[in-house]
C-alpha cells in the first residue's frame, strides 16, 4: 500500500496539530504535502477530521503533557464519532514508543521520526480497523458511510493483518525523499532542513536519542531544493539544523562546510534573506562570521544559546564552552556586526544551581544585552544524563528565578525595539495581525515584530517602514512604500490626481 493516491474514491479528511520547534512546522508541512499528493484532505478544524496526527515535541515534560492533555479530550469525543483515528508522530513517538498504545488505547498508531514516510497507510490501516468496529448512529453514519467508500479498497487486507501499529527506530530516513513535497502555507517564506538529528549529547537534551545522531543533507540537495523555491517566489529561507555549525562533517571530504553552503545560497537570485538556527557558541567559526558581515542577505539575528551563566552549571551541562569562550565570541560577532541582534536560550533550576549560579545568568544576561531569550525551567527529561541528578531547586523556585529573568529580558527586548523608533526598516510582510485583522504585521532583519496599516496585496512583499512606537514587544510604524519602489502604488496614482 505504497500508494494508493489513485484508490482513494472520497475524501479522508486528516488534521495535524503541531508542538514545539521549527524543526516540527516543517516536519508537519512536509507530511501535509505528502499526505496531499496521496489524495488526503488536509483540514484546519480538528472537529471536521477523520484522522488526528499529533507532531510532537519531548524537550520539556510540559510539551508532552499538552499532547496528551488534548489527545485525552479527543478522545472523549470519539463517543460521538468511535471512527476518528488519533495518531502520534515525532520525539515524542520516538521516545515513549510502544507505550502510548498501552493504557487508555487513546492513539492508534505511533510513528517515529524516521518513520514519517509511514503515516499515510497507518492512516488507512488505524481507519479501516476503527470504521469496522464502530457503532453506526446518526452523529456519525454520513462519516461512515464516506469513509467505507474511500476505504473500500484497503478494508480485506488491512483486517487481515494483526499486530500493533507502531513504527520507531532509527534507521535515518534518506534526504530528498519527500523535502519536495512540503506545503507551506506561506509560499514566500521557507524552512529547510539541511540535517538531522544531533551528537552533542547536552545532559539535559533529549534530541540525540530522539532524533538520532547528525546527518547532513548533501548541498547540491539543499541548493537545488532553494532554487525551486526561489523560482516558485520564496523570498525567505532559514536553514535548520540542531547545530548548523556542524554541518558537512559527516559528509565525504571535500563537502562544503556550513559558511560555503550559506554563500552558495546567498548567490541564489530572488531569495532576498537568509536566517538559520541553532548556532551553537562552541564551533562557532570565524569565516562563518566574516561572511555574516559580508552578505547583505544574511539577517541580522543570530540565535546563540547559552543556557546558563554559570561556568559550573555549564559544565554540569555537558556544554562545550565557558562563559568568557561565549563572551569572546560575542564579541567578535559584534565587531563585525554592530547591528546584529542576538537570542538566547537559558535553563533556570538545573540541578544544583544555586542562587549564586543564577545571579551569574542575570549579570550575563544583561551584559550580552539580548534581543530576545528562550526562558525554560528544568524538567527532568528521563534517559539523559542529567536525570541521574537531583533534580533539587523546588518548583516555586525554578518559578521566582524564571519571572525574575523574563522581567529582565522583558526590558532588554523593549530597548531593542525602542532604539528603532524613528528609523525606516525593511519589512517582510507575513500577514493580517492576530489581534487585528484590520492591520498587518511583518518582520525586519532584526525579527522585530512590526505591525502598520496597509493593504493585504502588500503581503509576502518587502516594504520600507517608518518606525513610530514600541510597546515591549511590537514596533508600530507606518508604511512608507514597496522596497525598490519610490512610493506604494496607490499613493502613485492618487498623487497624480
Ligand atoms: S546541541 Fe545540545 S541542546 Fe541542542 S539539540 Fe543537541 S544535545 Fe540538544
């Protein structure tokens, strides 16, 4: 049942819903892409879904409980429609496995991270087991009666077949498989994996054992992958990797290194910025930094994760640099790029970290002056090395030191922003506001959120704002015109008026 994109003779309506990092949004449009070309349906509104596929996340212990916080309510649901299948995709499958089909049988299939490929039939096999079974009544026999017809292909030897729907384990999935296929729902922005998995083994992390150890993605994939892009009219593209700094060792000798494979992008016309995360401080390089300042196209934002002050909690860690190595580096980096912004990523509550190692955080925290920090509170993670720690500061504490952070970052952020009002900045225009439908919102080089009014065929375009006021977390500003342009259209016309 490879493909049965030609068997499929009425609609199989699947929902996915997507936790944690970039990593997953692309893992997700990947597989919407994917489930498209095999002739799914792919709905926004869990409600309306016959199947529900969870893209899961396991770095902290409050993004799996939100998982199966909502896969126990849908759950309960299914005693109006008994046929939805729910499904679990990701770190999480990877790791828990064949425990989540245990217990309260909520998820019917469990797909690992290098199992994606698999999702389509696991699909078709949990639906063809779950509409066999189910009572028909009047919430659900429009459902049924669809899904016997689509499903009529598959019914005898998906019944015929026993055993558990579970797929993990870490045989890497080949690159440029199914990259190809992802469904972005916004065509001028892009995120591109150029490896997997990661061998860094921090004490805390879950990812080496989720993920795997480091892959890289051949370049001339990664290249021929940014030129289709660029030609269907993506102007935005950030490379993901857990470490990009990492990129190219593991591949034969002679394969570009993540600096070469970054000015190989940069020649690429039509793709106007380039951003890529993680950064890790240990292998930072100084040609990778060169080029930086070099090329207009590399944003000026870095993600570069510290994770703590303290010297000894970073060693406790398992991370590969001290503070002063972080320093030295940010230094560099500011010398080259004066107007770089930077981001962060900080633990508070490691094992052992006591208020001294904290106060070590929040002086390095506003010596580095942060545009932006990740904050997290530990959570033990089972299987890593630091789970064989005690995991000691108590929970109200991990709280108090986390708001005491958050207010700090808080002002540094509002600085950021405040030092822009009065500027004009290029701006890439994402979409409506959330809060205002009326207004849109964009983006600088910086990842300012910036929010004007304007017209909607403004979005997906690069437009030069004037920058009036910052609030902690959004600039406001006015739309001046279209980059290149000497004013917006409108304006053109009516000033001719
Ligand atoms: S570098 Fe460390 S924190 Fe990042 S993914 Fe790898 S092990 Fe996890």
């Amino acid at each position: 049942m490879a493909d049965f994109s030609a068997n499929l003779l009425a609609p199989i309506k699947v929902c996915l819903l997507t936790y944690g990092c970039q990593m997953n949004i692309l893992d997700s449009q990947v597989l919407s892409g994917n489930l498209t070309r095999q002739g799914f349906t792919i709905v926004e509104d869990e409600s309306e879904a016959d199947a529900v596929i969870f893209i899961t996340c396991s770095v902290r212990d409050l993004a799996e409980r939100k998982v199966l916080g909502k896969a126990g309510k849908l759950n309960v649901k299914r005693r109006r429609r008994p046929e939805v299948v729910l499904g679990v995709t990701g770190c999480m499958a990877e790791l828990k496995g064949e425990e989540l089909l245990e217990g309260k049988n909520v998820f019917d299939f469990v797909a690992g991270t290098h199992k994606r490929h698999l999702i389509p039939e696991m699909i078709l096999r949990a639906l063809c087991r779950r509409v066999a079974a189910a009572e028909v009544t009047a919430a659900n026999a429009e459902h049924i009666e669809r899904l016997g017809k689509a499903l009529a292909p598959y019914m005898e030897e998906c019944l015929a077949s026993e055993g558990s729907l579970l797929a993990v384990g870490k045989d890497p999935m080949s690159f440029g498989l199914d990259e190809l296929e992802a469904m972005r729902p916004r065509p001028w922005q892009a995120f591109v994996e150029i490896m997997r998995g990661c061998s860094n083994f921090c004490s805390y992390c879950v990812v080496p054992y989720a993920r795997g150890p480091e892959v890289s993605r051949p370049a001339e994939s990664i290249l021929s992958e940014l030129r289709a892009l660029a030609v269907s009219g993506c102007v935005e593209v950030t490379l993901l990797g857990q470490n990009v700094n990492s990129y190219g060792k593991d591949l034969p000798a002679g394969s570009m290194s993540f600096p070469e494979l970054l000015k190989e992008a940069a020649k690429i016309e039509g793709i106007k910025w380039l951003r890529f995360v993680t950064s890790n401080p240990q292998d930072i390089s100084d040609e990778l930094i060169s080029l930086m300042a070099s090329e207009k196209k590399i944003c000026r934002y870095l993600h570069f994760p510290l994770q703590s002050g303290s010297n000894r909690i970073l060693k406790m860690m398992n991370r590969k640099y001290t503070l002063e190595g972080y320093l030295e580096k940010v230094a560099k980096l500011r010398a080259a790029m004066p107007d770089l912004w930077l981001a962060g990523d900080l633990i508070v509550g490691f094992p052992g970290e006591t208020l001294e190692d904290f106060g070590e955080t929040l002086r390095a925290v506003e010596k580095i002056d942060y545009a932006n920090n990740f904050l997290f509170k530990y959570s033990e993670r089972p299987g890593t090395a630091a789970a064989r720690l005690k995991d000691d500061v108590p929970l109200e504490e991990k709280k108090r030191r986390h708001a005491e952070l958050m207010a700090l970052q808080g002002r540094l952020t509002h600085e950021h922003l405040k030092s822009l009002v009065g500027t004009i900045q290029e701006v890439l225009v994402e979409g409506r506001s959330k809060r205002n439908r009326d207004v849109l919102q964009g983006r600088t080089t910086h990842y300012a959120n910036v929010v004007f009014e304007g017209d909607p065929s403004l979005i997906g375009k690069f437009v030069q704002v004037r920058m009036e006021s910052a609030t902690p977390l959004t600039l406001y500003g006015s739309c001046e015109r279209l980059t290149g342009e000497e004013k917006l259209t409108d304006e053109k016309e009516t000033s001719g008026i």
